[in-house]
C-alpha cells in the first residue's frame, strides 16, 4: 500500500475547508488566483523542466483560453461552461500552429519563435480585428459560470472557489500520472540525452508535440475559468509582467517538479499582493526572498521538500505504530 504524506494532506485538508476557516473574500480571491498561477507554472514546467524545451509563449495559451471563452460566449451566446472546454481546445490548437512548423529544427528556433508568437499575439489582440477582442480595453461584462442560477463570478462566490479547487487538483493529478507514466519517461529521456532517448526508439518530435499540446490545453481551460471568474480580460495578461512572474514561478520551485512551482505560485502570489502597497519595494524584496533561498537550495523549493519528501514515510510509518499501539493498550 502506498504512503500518504502527511505533507501532503495536510495542506490539503486546509484547502479543502478554507471557506470554513475564513469568510474574507481578499484570502478567498487570493487562493484562486494562486490556483491560476499554480497550473499555469505546473503546465508550463512539464515543457522547460520536464522536457527540456524552452517554450518562452506559454503564457499566449492563457490568454488565448481566455479571449476564446470570453468572445464566444458575449458575441455568440455559447454557455460559459462549454467555453471552458472551447478555451482549452482553442489553445490547443494554437499549441500545435505553434509546435509543428518549428519542433524539429531544433529548441532554439521553437524558443525565437514561440517568443514571437506571443508578441505578435499581444498586438493583434490590441489592434481589436472585427471589434472582438475591446482592443486595450479588453473584453468586460463575461458572462459567469452558473450552478442552478447561482453566479460563480468574483471571490464571494463560495461555489467559484471549489470550482478553480477542483480543477487544481484535477489538472494536477493529471499531470502526476502523465510524469510518472512512459510518457514522462520518454520526457526525462529526451531531456537529459536526446541522442540516447532516439537510439532507444523513443521520437522527440512527437513527444515534444505532446508536451506542447497537453500543457496549451490545461492552460487555455485555466485561462477560460479566469476570463468567467473576474468578468474582465485585457491584453495586459500578455504583458512582461505576468510574463516575467510565471517564469519565476517555474524557476524559483524547480525545474522538473510539480510541486516546487506550486509552491512558488502560492508563495509568490500571496507576497505580490501582501507586499502591493509598496509599490517600487516590492519586486526588489521578492527579488531578494528568490535570490538567498536559490543560494541556499539551488534547486528551488524544491530541494526545500526534498529531505521532507525523504522522512515523511518514516514519520507516517510512526503515528500508525503509535495509534496501533494505543488500540491494543485500549483492548
């Protein structure tokens, strides 16, 4: 029987009663967010950790997922629920556009080119083509996912708060199975020594294919779900900032892990909005958190986990001798 980590459960216990423990909307919309940004940094890390691929316009399928679900479901009256899936899709078509003309002419051109479709992505989507996208004033009033006529829109909505748990942890799970699967190996095998992944028969093209598109559709979703959650959605998510925040989120937990940059993007959200009030200060503070923890654990919060992820047996190993224990005591 497998080990359950009390690591593990117990952050998770907390999410799961977090409305319970806090009605504050700022602490509800905080942990959504994160939530966001959590499968954003997990889905973009199965490219640059997992496979080695250096993708720079992952962000493009967030807003992509985004804009898709918010057009289609002002202009065209789609329900947002099945916006949710059309996102995804969008995006992973958008995934494969992007992948099949470059992936095999080698991660560098993938990197320039996938950089550039993001640029050119952020101003067609300022230039409003056909009046879809509200040019840089972005698209306002979506529609909200509803349950029984109930809006899940804005951080008061309890229900809106699961959903984006839900699919946390759906997504996640997904993305566990997918690693630790052949596929993943196949991943980790092309990574480390491409030449010796293809000697054994594994194609690097089509796994990369894979990666590109699996992370594309589990991020258009995300991106749609966010796009329905706030009611607004401008080009500004394409803008450096979120750009350069992602990113650290991916290299600041560690590179081939899931859950290093889901910690980073708990952590580093919850300090960008904690910290907002000081304005210039606080990119050089965060700065400063990312730089001295990356000294001591070069591998990222991660390498933080490591020695937990080491004893946690022993330690769930204990409390079962120690309970077990006290049951016979009690006979």
């Amino acid at each position: 029987m497998k080990k359950i980590y009390i690591i593990i459960l117990i952050p998770l216990a907390i999410l799961i009663f977090l409305p319970a423990i806090t009605q504050r909307t700022y602490i509800l919309h905080l942990a959504v967010m994160s939530f966001v940004f959590a499968i954003i940094s997990q889905n973009w890390d199965l490219t640059m950790g997992y496979l080695g691929l250096f993708n720079f316009g992952h962000l493009s399928f967030f807003a992509i997922g985004a804009y898709t679900s918010g057009i289609l479901s002002i202009n065209f009256q789609v329900s947002p629920w099945a916006c949710l899936f059309l996102g995804g899709l969008t995006a992973m078509v958008a995934g494969s556009i992007l992948t099949l003309p470059t992936i095999r002419l080698g991660g560098r051109v993938f990197s320039l080119f996938s950089f550039s479709f993001q640029q050119v992505l952020f101003y067609l989507i300022r230039s409003n083509p056909m009046g879809l996208t509200g040019g840089s004033q972005g698209l306002s009033r979506i529609p909200p996912l509803r349950v029984f006529n109930y809006s899940l829109q804005g951080a008061s909505s309890i229900p809106a708060y699961y959903v984006a748990l839900t699919l946390f942890l759906g997504i996640s799970m997904t993305l566990y199975y997918t690693v630790k699967s052949p596929i993943g190996m196949a991943f980790t095998a092309i990574r480390d020594s491409e030449n010796y992944a293809i000697s054994r028969g594994i194609d690097p093209f089509k796994y990369r294919f894979i990666a590109v598109v699996v992370g594309a559709f589990f991020t258009g979703i995300i991106g749609a779900f966010y796009a329905h959650f706030l009611g607004v959605v401008g080009p500004e998510i394409l803008g450096w900032g979120n750009v350069v925040l992602t990113c650290c989120m991916v290299e600041f937990g560690g590179l081939g892990t899931l859950l290093g940059p889901t910690a980073a993007a708990f952590l580093l959200t919850t300090l960008s909005n904690y910290l907002s009030g000081l304005e210039a200060y606080r990119n050089i503070i965060i700065s400063l958190i990312m730089f001295f923890v990356l000294i001591a654990f070069p591998s990222g919060l991660a390498g933080i986990f490591a020695p937990i992820k080491t004893h946690a047996p022993k330690l769930t190993d204990l409390i079962k001798t120690r309970i077990n224990y006290g049951e016979r005591g009690e006979k």
